[in-house]
C-alpha cells in the first residue's frame, strides 16, 4: 500500500469502477488545534458491484482531512471491512 496524492487517487479510482452504493450508518468527527485538521471515523454500508455479482459489505472508516470552508483535502484514509461480517 503506497502513501501521497498519487495512491489516494489510484485507491479512489479503483473503487468507483466497482460501482460503489454507500451508506454511512454512524459518524464523528472531531477537530484538531484550530480546526484546520479534522478527523472523520465512521461506520457504512456498501454494495458491491462486479460485473453481475453484487457483495454487501459492512465497513469502518477513518480519514484526516485538512482545509477550511469548501476546500478540504485527505491527508490519511481507512477502510477496512468489519472482522466478522
């Protein structure tokens, strides 16, 4: 798994081609020193889909995203399937 801009965006666009139907089920996010720094931890559910077959699958989430106003960037990301789902 790589790090930077670069595998953030290859990672993101690996998951749009399997056509991604998400529901976030449970959030919080908290501020880091002034706010510039949030994190982002959650819970969602997410179908899927592969060619015909279609996968549920129960996820978490953590990102920390840095920015201000409309302008937020991802400096770190998680996802990672529930163990036991």
């Amino acid at each position: 798994m790589g790090k930077g801009t670069k595998c953030i965006r290859e990672y993101f666009d690996y998951c749009v081609t399997l056509q991604p139907c998400r529901k976030i089920t449970q959030i919080a996010c908290d501020a880091i020193g002034s706010g510039a720094v949030v994190t982002a931890n959650g819970f969602y559910d997410f179908e899927l889909y592969n060619y015909d077959k279609t996968t549920k699958v129960r996820g978490r989430f953590t990102f920390v995203l840095e920015g201000g106003d409309t302008n937020w960037k991802i400096l770190s990301h998680h996802s990672s399937k529930v163990p036991g789902t």
